[in-house]
C-alpha cells in the first residue's frame, strides 16, 4: 500500500500542488525522481509566495486609498497617491507573475 501510495504522490503534479499549498516535503520521494519532485515542488512554493506578496500589496493599496479619503492635505494627498501608484505597479508586476507561475502549472498536466 505504501509503495503504491508513494508512486501516486511523487510525481511533478502533486509536487507543485503541495507546494502551491505551502505545504511542507517529508522526503517520501527520496528512493524515486526525488529532485524532479523538488523542482516541481519549489515551483509551487513559489506561486504560493507571489500569491502571498500578491495579496499583500492588494492590502496595502486598499489602506493607503482609506487614507487618501480621510487625507486633508494637499502634499499628504499627493504622497499617498505616489505611494498608490507605485503599489499598482507593484500589484501589476506580481499579478503577472502569479499568471505565469500558473502556467507552468497547468504544464505540468502533460508531463
């Protein structure tokens, strides 16, 4: 039963799953492609972390637009539109990433 578990479990689609969870590899890959499985892995780890910052930013640009609305100055205005700005971009930068990140997800489908 365990082998065949095992067998099921490390391949690249539930390495980048787990991964993808943030959760964490006991080494039950380490008698088979234990280092394909790593790679998968990590590249799952890696869309949970852009998910993460994603979120994060998101987060920070809804504070920041309270602010403006309670702001009643014009250079604290300006500051906090700036400051807005730049998360956009941030945000637009990481919502990329999480897309191809995605991508290479859905890729690993047809191995």
């Amino acid at each position: 039963g365990w082998q065949r578990g095992v067998l099921t479990y490390c391949t690249p689609r539930s390495a980048w799953s787990e991964g993808s969870r943030n959760q964490a590899y006991q080494g039950a890959c380490r008698h088979l492609d234990e280092t394909g499985f790593l790679r998968w892995h990590q590249a799952g780890i890696d869309l949970y972390k852009a998910r993460q910052q994603r979120d994060g930013v998101k987060r920070d640009i809804d504070k920041a637009e309270a602010q403006l609305k309670k702001a009643e100055k014009d250079d604290e205005r300006k500051t906090l539109r700036e400051r807005i700005r730049a998360l956009d971009q941030d945000h637009a930068r990481l919502r990329r990433l999480v897309e191809t990140l995605e991508l290479a997800g859905r890729a690993v489908d047809r191995l």
